[in-house]
C-alpha cells in the first residue's frame, strides 16, 4: 500500500562503516521494538494480523464496486468514510510489516527471522489484494465527479494531496484482474530476489589475513591509514564478490527483466519513468540534474582526486584509496556518547525542537548501532506508521564518517515524526524530497565541527572528508544512475553476462572518478554489493538531488533569510501533501531552472576552493 522503499539502507559506498564492538566506544544502543510488539509469537501480533484480515475482507465487502455511488454522498456511505477505514487499515498493516521487516534486519542470517519476515509479508500481500481495488476504483471515477465530491464532502475533501497525487498513476493502471496478478506474483519474483540478495550478502565473508570477515568490517578497512590493509581489503572484496558473481549476476538479470515486463505493461517509455512518478519529479529535472553533474566531474572528482594524490604522495590513487584518511586525519575512535553529543548540539543550534525530536532516538532506545554477524549492512531510518515512530539502523565504529551517518538518518528521523502528522496516507516524502532534512542533518553537524576547528591540519581534514562525502553523494551516485540506465537499456537486448555488467561499470566509474584514479582488475565486480541497484531500481538519483537542493537551501540559511527555520519545519510537516516545486517556492529556489544545479554544485566546488587555499598557505 505503500509506494516509497521504506526499508532500503543508504548506499554502503557512501562510506557507512561497520566492524566488532570497541570498547573505546562506550555502551552502543539496541532498538527497542517491543513498542511495536513484544515479540514474533506475542498475542498482540497474532490479534492485530487477524484484525487486519477481518478489516481487510470487511472492507472489500463494504466498498467494492460501490466507490462511483459513494462519491455522491456523504457521511457513512460517503468517500470520505471509505478513505478514514482505509488509512486506518495502511497504518495497522504497515506497523505488522514494520515489525517484521525490523526483525528481520537486525538479523538477516537467522532462519527463524527469514522465515517470519517471509511470511508476514506473503500474509500482508493476500491482505493488500482484497484493497487493491479501492486505488483502482477511485481512478474510474471521473475527475469533475470526483472534484464535486471533495467540495460536498469535507472528509472526502481532507484527503485531497492524497486523491490528486494518486490520479497521476491512472495512465499506467492496469485492469483490476492484472493489478492482482502482478501483486500476488511479486512475492515469488521481485521479492524473492530481493531476500535472496539480502541472505547472500549476509553470508558473504571477506578473508584478510587469515581472518574471514563479513561485507561491514572488510569495507570499513578501505579508511584504515595503512595502505597495505586496504589493499588487502580490496583484494579480498574483489575475490568474494568474484566467487559469488554468478548469483549477483542472475539476480540481477531477473530483476532488470522484471522491471522491463512490468514497465513494458504499464506503458512506460523511459527505464526510468516509473522511478520519476513514484519520486512525482519531471523527467526533465532528473535530466538536467544528471546533465550538471556529468559536466562537472572535472571540476570536482576529477580535480579533488588529483589533490587528494599529492597529499598522499602518489601519482595515482588506487581504487581502494578513494576513501583513504589523509595524514591530518585523527585516528582516534570517537565514542558514541561524543558522536550523540555532537549531533545533537549542531541539531540544537538550529532549532531546540530540532534536537529534541532526536534526542528522543536516544532516550526512547529507537536507533540500533552496534555491528554485529548478521544485521543489515549500512544505514537506514524506517518511519513505521504515524501510530508509532521511526527507527534507525546504524553500524557504528567511531569514525567520524560513522558521526556523519548519524546525523544523515537522524534526519530523516526528525523528518518522518514532522510528517507523522499528516497520516499514514498522507505522510510518505517523495524520495527526491526524503533526502533533504538527512543532508540538512549532515552540513548542521559539519560546519558546528568546523567551526569549531581553529588548527589548520585538523580543518584540511574536516574539508577533505565532507568533499569526499558530497562527492560519494553527487558524483558518485549520479555515475551509479548512468550505469543502471546503461545496464536496463543493454538488458532490453537480452541475458548480460558478468563480463558485460562489469564492462559497464568500469565505462561509468572511469567517467566519474578521473584520472587521477587508477582502476586496476577486480574492480569490476563492485557493483555486486550496491543494495539500491537491487531494492529500489534508480533510486540513487536521489541522493544526488537531495545533496544539492540542500547546498542550495543552506546558502539561503547562511544568508539569515528571515524566518527559515519556521519555512523549513513546515516543508518537513507537509510529508507527502506538496510538490517539490510548492515546497522551495517559500525559499524562492526552483528546481526546474538549469542554474538551481549549478547553485547546488558550487557549494561543492567552494569546499574545493577551500581545501587548495589550504594548501597554497601550509
């Protein structure tokens, strides 16, 4: 019922990190889901999923067939009626996923979790198909019947972002018959293969040294100072991703291929027309952002990267260094209890209700950080339902990447409590919008650090990590979009091996990352591990997006625009009910203007500016 990827975790490439506990860091907190149910076997969870099916039933039985007739009246047989039950029913089925998909992350590798979280979901599917009609039903009605019947009646008239927002889908709906096909269909296609993807890279082990080590630790060994042991982590990376290649490779296939009938069916016309809708941003906008960005690699990668070199004194940098620490870097673990104290501090010097919002992740034991055998890699924040509270999901090593990564998800935190307000049906963020209060989050907490920083070596550190971080989030997901669009085009044309996705990889990373990177053997299997290529199809788009509607919106902070942080709380409140186009309008931004990217990528390049100074003047 839900239309955004709730569950998908940020990009591993984005430098999250993940390894055994350190006792440097200090007690690191767990989630505490039993305020979502007590347990997989509890009496409450086996209630609400009998609860849901009676509703569910009930429901289909009340109002099939009947929507066209009940948009003339009002009241109990009115649509606004209708609506009320159906948003109740999305809240009490997405908390019941909510719970089973939490579950299930915390421990991927547990059969009991695999087999519960499967079986939720294939109970929530037969659930959704007797409600699959009333979405379909509604975009019958005629659009004057249907405006009247907002007018006439003021619940109907409540729902109003909701109805309008749904009625852009109605070009691509199929009949009724199709619709429940393709629904019941996914838990044996895409979803199938989705999990098969999750179970395989939580298996996977990375053998450095004698040691084997899951995907989280071997990749934080790419920010280790020592060149050797990030050699040796690359290698072993290259080689497990090698040995398993034939399992990524036919999962990939036969998602691409799903996603071509299914699109193919709907009448999309572009690979990537069904992300856009779902994300309700032009195609157009996507295209002049992917424009921008790719005529600004050399301003950015391309010459951040050949300093970054001279800093460590190479002519070229190897792949597995693109992440390296410089030698400014401190190497000292940060604790949790500083990772917290920072963040929220940066929150509080924005806005109180800010970090408050965030303090409660803390004090209420909704965030899981440590690493562990088993939990999903990287980060994320799931919003549950307005009924209950986000989550976030963390694997914290003290890092000051790993700081970064707390601010990103507590953003989205704070975003989705905001936005909680609007209600179940009313409260999903287009993704191109989700990014923005985690960016938001992420330069609070950099430029409170940086200005905190009074000793050049330590400040040169500061500017080299965030570069490198902006350009893993525009750069680099931006070079990500390019190779999906290369691989679903070139999957039109049949089955593609190893070799030929690998070919494709290397076409765009060689683009993105410039010269000043050299890109040896092996490299060309790491896209395996890139979650989004496999969860949500051209999603990462949006990274890029979100980073530089932020650079663009916190220029209008730093010029103290009068009243922004009043302006700002109302576009995260507004949830799913706002175009983008109505929600930057307050701060006279436009992303439909060509120069709105160039505002954005500025920023970057000024950060570069910065670091070069910094040097000139050593």
């Amino acid at each position: 019922m839900k239309r955004s990827d709730s569950l998908s975790p940020r990009l591993l490439s984005m430098g999250t990190a993940g390894a055994a506990a350190e006792p440097a860091l200090g007690s690191l907190p767990v989630w505490k889901l039993t305020d979502l149910y007590p347990s997989k076997d509890a009496p409450e969870f086996t209630a609400d999923l009998e609860k849901a099916a009676q509703l569910s039933l009930a429901f289909e039985q009340k109002w099939k067939g009947k929507l066209a007739e009940a948009a003339t009246k009002t009241g109990a047989d009115g649509i606004g009626t209708a609506l009320k039950q159906y948003e109740a029913l999305d809240d009490l089925l997405g908390k019941i996923g909510s719970f089973a998909g939490l579950t299930y992350f915390a421990d991927t590798s547990s059969p009991a979790n695999g087999k519960f979280y499967g079986d939720v979901q294939a109970k929530l599917t037969d659930l959704s198909s007797h409600l699959l009609f009333f979405a379909l039903e509604l975009n019958r009605i005629d659009d004057a019947a249907m405006d009247a019947c907002m007018v006439r009646d003021p619940a109907a008239g409540h729902y109003r972002p909701w109805i309008v927002d749904l009625r852009k889908d109605k070009p691509f709906q199929l009949d009724d018959k199709l619709e429940q096909l393709f629904l019941e269909k996914s838990m044996t296609s895409a979803a199938a293969f989705n999990r098969l993807f999750d179970e395989t890279m939580a298996e996977l082990r990375f053998e450095v040294d004698g040691e084997k080590l899951p995907l989280e630790i071997t990749l934080n060994m790419l920010q280790e100072p020592a060149p050797e042991t990030r050699a040796k982590a690359a290698a072993a990376l290259s080689k497990t991703f090698g040995d398993n290649m034939r399992v990524f490779t036919l999962i990939t296939n036969t998602l691409a291929k799903d996603k071509e009938i299914s699109d193919r069916w709907r009448g999309f016309h572009d690979i990537a027309d069904s992300r856009h809708l779902a994300n309700r941003v032009e195609r157009e906008v996507v295209d002049a952002l992917a424009a921008a960005v790719q005529e600004a690699y050399p301003r950015l990668s391309h010459r951040y990267y050949a300093m970054k070199a001279k800093w460590l004194g190479m002519e070229q940098l190897n792949y597995w260094d693109r992440n390296a620490p410089l030698p400014e870097t401190p190497n000292a673990l940060i604790p949790w209890s500083e990772a917290r104290d920072t963040v929220l501090s940066a929150y509080r010097g924005f806005a109180p209700e800010m970090a408050e919002i965030a303090g409660r992740f803390f004090d209420e034991e909704w965030i899981d950080a440590p690493a562990r055998p088993g939990k999903a890699p990287g980060a994320f924040a799931h919003p549950t339902v307005p009924s209950a509270h986000p989550y976030v999901l963390v694997n914290y090593m003290g890092k000051p990447r790993d700081v970064m990564t707390l601010a990103h998800e507590l953003g989205h935190g704070v975003h989705q409590v905001l936005a909680g307000g609007q209600g179940a049906l009313m409260c999903q963020t287009p993704l191109t919008l989700a990014e923005t209060a985690s960016v938001f989050g992420e330069m609070l907490t950099f430029r409170s650090l940086l200005e905190k920083t009074t000793d050049r070596r330590e400040r040169k550190a500061m500017l080299a990590q965030k570069v490198e971080d902006m350009i893993n989030t525009v750069v680099r997901q931006i070079a990500f979009y390019q190779f999906e669009r290369k691989l679903h085009e070139a999957r039109k044309q049949g089955e593609l091996t190893a070799e030929q996705i690998g070919e494709l990889w290397l076409s765009v990373q060689g683009e993105s990352l410039g010269p000043a990177i050299k890109i040896s053997e092996g490299y060309e299997t790491w896209w395996a591990y890139i979650p989004h290529f496999i969860h949500s199809p051209f999603y990462v788009y949006a990274y890029a997006f979100g980073d530089c509607l932020v650079n663009s919106l916190y220029a209008v902070y730093q010029n103290a625009a009068p009243g922004f942080q009043e302006k700002y709380f109302e576009l995260l409140k507004a949830g799913g009910t706002k175009h983008h186009s109505e929600l930057l309008k307050p701060f006279s931004l436009d992303a439909t203007d060509p120069s709105f990217w160039s505002k954005g990528l500025s920023m970057i390049e000024g950060l570069i500016n910065e670091l070069e100074a910094l040097d000139q003047n050593a």
